[in-house]
C-alpha cells in the first residue's frame, strides 16, 4: 500500500519536537569525543544508561545524535567542526542514517542526490543528518552531513508499524533531485568504519539497554509495592532475579570502559561484542521476569511497562547478532577473552 499524503508530511509533530529538545538539553553537558578521555567515556556511558531507565525511544535518538556529532568532530576538519559546535549552541540534533533503500540506494547521480535510507531513526525531528554513500562498500563509504531544513527528504512514515519504539521517529526518507554539494563530504572514503569507534561505538546502545533492564526492575518493583505483594515469596524471588540481571547488565557496561584505554583494538572489539551478547541476554530474562512478575497487566498499553518491555524487545534487534555471538566465540578461542578475577 501506498503511503497517504499526511504519512509521508514532513513537519514534525508536538512530540516529536519535544523529544527533539530532550535530547539536545540530555547531550549539553558532555565533553565530545568522549572516547579520548575514561571520565568523559563513562559520562556519556551513565548518560545512555539514564535515558534507557527512562525511555528507550529517546534514549535511540540520543544514541545517535552523539554518534554523528563524536564523527563529525572527528572525521570533519576545523570548519567543518566549527560549523557544527554553532549548530549545536543553537538546539541542532543530529542522526546518523546508514541503511540503504533496497530499491533505492542513496547515490550521486548525475550531480543531484538520489535515493534514500530505512531505519532512519529521527526523521522529522533532527535537524541534521550524517548518512553514508556507498554502503556496502567498507573501504569506500563516505559520510555527508546534510542539513536538513536546507534539503528535506520526503518521509515514509506508514512503514514503522511495530509494537515498540513507535516514538522513535524511525522511518524511510527519500531524495529525489537534490544538486549535489562536495562541502557535505565529511572526512575521507572509509572513515566512517575505522575502528575501534565503529564497532566499538555499540557500547552506547548496550548501555541504553542496560538502563532499559533497569527501567524494568524499576517499573516491577513499583507494580508489586503498589498491589502489596512484596511479602508473596514467588514475587520477591523473581524482584531478586529482575534485579540480578540489572545489576550484571551494568556491571557489564562499566568493566568495558574501565578496561578500554588499556586494550588493543582487538581486545576492545571483543570486549563490546561480549558485552552486547551478555547484555541481549540479560534483558530477554528480565522481559520474561516482568511479565511474570505482573502477569496480563503488563500488556496493557496504558500501563508503565508494557512500553518499556515492547521498546527494549524492538531496540535490542540490532544488526547480525549472530555474527557478534561468533566473535566472541572466536576472541575466547584466540586468547583475546580470557576469564579471571
């Protein structure tokens, strides 16, 4: 089916502004890049962690609003990063869209702009964009930061019909025409996927989902307290489980950053597959815990953790999975992961 005129509308809702603002006033006090320095890393880490606790949606805009500005800073040369720390004094978001439309990649053809990107989370209410040409492609992909009240791209909201994450804004966006213009360029052809920042940067989303695990205990321990059954034995059990798996999925996150300035790039990229593995793992439990411990009460879309649960279920379907459990598998046979105390 088509998408209806007013779904493929660009301007952006009262909601959509309002989380717009959140996520520029959540990003105002961190130092970026945040990986040049441990305290730095660990406030933006805490950062993510918070808005996971709070709202997993803004906690993905957030995610990726410090994303783009931590490559643009540095992957951008002095205007362009210049350019940007003004935008950002003036309530800029940004996003950065890397997924292409099967049937329409975005590509520069004939000096105009065309094609488009799935997945883009924000759309309509970043004011930015950091999106990738040649994806696919790892040693040539290049980043453009686009600006976009200057070039709007037609928004397909009649696709993101899923259970959770619904306020993320996460939809198709399309441009069709658009004069191309070099000064977007940002850095040079396979910048966007060094490492250890691209596959290391998972970090911040397995920190949203550990503060989404968090906002589940939170959302359970209220239920019960609320409905009087903390004395019920079954109840208590399963709190002390939910909390268990809260309290690894952090204690996770942190033993990452504490190690990180005294890893390799190898060690490093094991270290966070690790971690999203662990952490993906954690919250499944915690998701079937809450629902337990609430019973047909927590799916009642009115009520405080059926969002949470269904938000934390759709944002921990991050890209190959698999892939990253083998990593591991691989790093733990190679020497990279060994246990210890």
């Amino acid at each position: 089916m088509s998408p209806t005129a007013s779904e493929m509308e660009t301007a952006p809702s009262e909601d959509a502004l309002a989380l717009s603002r959140r996520v520029h006033e959540a990003s105002e006090g961190l130092i970026l890049p945040a990986w040049q320095s441990e305290a730095n890393m660990l406030a933006l880490l805490r950062c993510l962690y918070e808005a996971g606790r709070e709202d997993l949606a803004f906690a993905r805009v957030l995610e990726g609003h410090i994303d783009a500005v931590q490559i643009v800073l540095t992957r951008g040369d002095a205007v362009q990063a210049g350019a940007l720390n003004k935008a950002l004094s003036q309530g800029a978001v940004l996003g950065v869209w890397n997924a292409d439309l099967k049937d329409a990649p975005l590509r520069v053809q004939n000096g105009q702009l065309m094609g488009g990107k799935a997945f883009a989370s924000g759309a309509g209410l970043l004011s930015h964009a950091l999106v990738t040409l040649n994806g696919g492609d790892r040693a040539n992909v290049q980043l453009l930061l686009l600006d976009l009240t200057a070039t709007p791209p037609a928004i397909d909201r009649s696709w993101w019909d899923v259970a959770g994450m619904q306020e993320s804004e996460t939809h198709l966006v399309r441009w069709s025409g658009v004069p191309f213009d070099e000064a977007w360029k940002i850095g040079a052809p396979g910048d966007y996927e060094r490492e250890p920042c691209f596959s290391g940067g998972a970090l911040r989303f397995v920190a949203a989902h550990a503060g989404g695990i968090a906002g589940l205990f939170d959302r359970v321990r209220d239920h019960l307290l609320r409905t009087g059954r903390t004395e019920s034995v079954q109840q208590t059990e399963r709190l002390a489980r939910l909390y268990r798996c809260a309290d690894l999925s952090a204690t996770t996150v942190r033993a990452v950053q504490s190690r990180w300035f005294q890893q390799s790039t190898e060690e490093k990229l094991a270290s966070v597959a690790h971690a999203r593995m662990s952490v993906a793992d954690l919250a499944q439990e915690a998701i079937l815990l809450a629902q337990q411990s609430v019973g047909a009460a927590s799916f009642f879309r009115s009520g405080p953790l059926c969002k949470q649960m269904m938000d934390l279920s759709v944002y921990l379907r991050q890209p190959v999975p698999d892939a990253k459990v083998q990593e591991v598998g691989k790093a733990a046979a190679n020497g990279l992961l060994v246990p210890g105390l």
